[in-house]
C-alpha cells in the first residue's frame, strides 16, 4: 500500500486501524472463544464426563437461579453497585484535583510524581504476585499503610465534621468528605492511571490559551472553569468509563462469581452471573456515556 497517494481521512483511518489491531488480535484469537463458551455455560447444566464435560441445555434456568435462589448475590450486586456509584466520583476529584497540582511547575515535581504512583506500583498483580510466590519480600504494605494512618494524631474527623457543618453543608457531603480523608490511600491506589491520562490531558492544552487568559485579566478560578476543565472532558469521560470497569476488579461480586465456579464447581451459574454482571453494567456505562458526552467539549 502506498501511502503517499491517500487522502488525510484514509490516512487517519489507517492509523485507527493499525492502533487497535493489537487489542483486535488478542481479541480474536485469545478471548472471542473463552467469550463463546461462557454463553454456552450460562444457559446449559456443564458436567464433567470421562475425557471432558458434556453440556445440557437448561435455558435460563442459570439465570432465574442467581436471581431467584441464591441467597446472596442480589445482595452483593446492589452494594458492589452502591460502591461503585459512591467511589467513582471521589476517585475521579481526586484524580483531577491530582494532576492539576503535578502539572504545576515547582521544585520536586518529578519527585510528587513518583511519590502518587507508588502505591499503584505496590498494589498492581505484578508485584503481588512477585510477593506471594516469595521472589520479593516488602516490608511495607497497604495495611501498614492503613495501621500508619490510624495512628496519627493529626485528623480529627469529629473536628472535621463540626467545621463543615458550621460551614452549612449538607449532612451527606459531610460524610462523604470524611470517608474520603479516611480512605486516602485507596483512592491513591485506585487513581494512578486517572492520574496519567488527566496529566496527557492537561499536557495538551494550547498554552496560548492561558496566556491569552492572564492578559484578560482572568482569575485562576475562572481560567480552570473556562480553559482547563472543558480542554480536559473528553478524558473525564474516558476516565468515568475506566473508573467504573476497575471499579469491579477485586468487588466481592467478582469473587463471588469465582467462588461460584472453582470451589462450588458449578460452572452455569457462575458464568450466568458474570452474564448478568456484564449487562447491568454494560447499561450503566451506555447511560453514563450518553450523559456525559452531551457536556463534553470537543476542541477541533
């Protein structure tokens, strides 16, 4: 192929192409099978015979099970739901409110960085992994971490709480707020890579725009509302997304569903509840998306 004789609109899509070809490819020849076969599991009664297992169609048997007989999983669903909708908006002002402050020019900015993203690094699979198979060894941990922030003195949320509400606010974000102090190094551990791509964001923005900005005479204030927040948007919205999907990870959800399969050994239901799992948020994400892309600035 020549790529001298496209057009600009053939070229970008060569691009788009050759950038999600990687993902296609695994997809195709390393999920799209597993994919099939958990829809044959959710609606077949799986049993293990000599040299494999057979399969016996049941319906939505699977289905009516998880929703009907199991005594726990609407349960975990509807707070693995409440979680997620009480945690993404914290991670997402604290992811921002982040970058903001590291994209800021001062001394040891290098340093602050490296400083947010270690505990990313410490709680990635990598290096759980590494530790749990004895090939690293560290001496500190989240529940150090968390034992750490207990113990000091410094935090008074009873203090917090009187100051907030003397300020008129209202009792739930009072406790939001308070919640949010409390859990600061999860919402660290959890913010790393909203961090990076809010940076990217933040990176991209024309700096005639500021200065342009700062000749009008515009407040920090303003230059946030007017230039900063819009330029960075559309990566709120890619945020949200990633936010949400990370959000169920390590939920009780999902280790129930993984109970459900390798312990229980009933493979059906299990993948009837990663079915159900996968529609409801599916959903979530198809309501949040089209909310959200109608406030999102597009910079042409």
């Amino acid at each position: 192929m020549n790529l001298r004789r496209l057009t600009l609109s053939q070229k970008r899509a060569f691009l788009g192409v050759a950038f999600i070809a990687p993902w296609l490819l695994g997809f195709v020849f390393l999920f799209a099978t597993p994919l099939v076969q958990s829809i044959r599991f959710s609606f077949s009664e799986l049993k293990v015979a000599p040299g494999g297992y057979s399969l016996d169609f049941i319906g939505l048997k699977n289905f009516t099970d998880a929703l009907s007989v199991d005594p726990n999983y609407n349960r975990i669903l509807t707070e693995s739901l409440t979680e997620m909708a009480w945690n993404v908006p914290m991670i997402l002002f604290f992811s921002l409110f982040t970058a903001v402050m590291l994209n800021s020019k001062f001394r040891g900015r290098s340093i602050a960085r490296a400083i947010f993203f270690l505990p990313v690094i410490l709680a990635s699979g990598a290096v759980a992994a590494a530790q749990s198979s004895g090939l690293i060894q560290l001496t500190g941990s989240s529940e150090v971490a968390q034992e750490l922030g207990l113990a000091q003195n410094g935090f008074d949320p009873l203090m917090l709480a009187f100051m907030l509400s003397d300020a008129g606010m209202p009792t739930i974000f009072i406790e939001y707020i308070i919640d949010a102090v409390q859990r600061i190094y999860e919402i660290i551990s959890s913010s790393g890579v909203q961090i990076l791509i809010f940076l990217a964001a933040l990176q991209s923005v024309p700096v005639t725009m500021y200065e342009v900005a700062k000749m009008e005479g515009a407040t920090p204030y303003e230059t946030f509302w007017k230039i900063t927040f819009p330029m960075v948007s559309p990566l709120i919205l890619t945020n949200i997304i990633y936010t949400i999907i990370d959000s169920f990870t390590e939920s009780q959800l999902t280790r129930t569903i993984y109970t459900t399969a390798f312990q229980a050994q009933n493979f059906g239901l299990s993948a009837a509840m990663s079915w159900i799992y996968t529609i409801v948020i599916s959903l979530i994400l198809v309501v949040v998306g089209v909310l959200v892309s109608r406030k999102v600035f597009y910079y042409n």
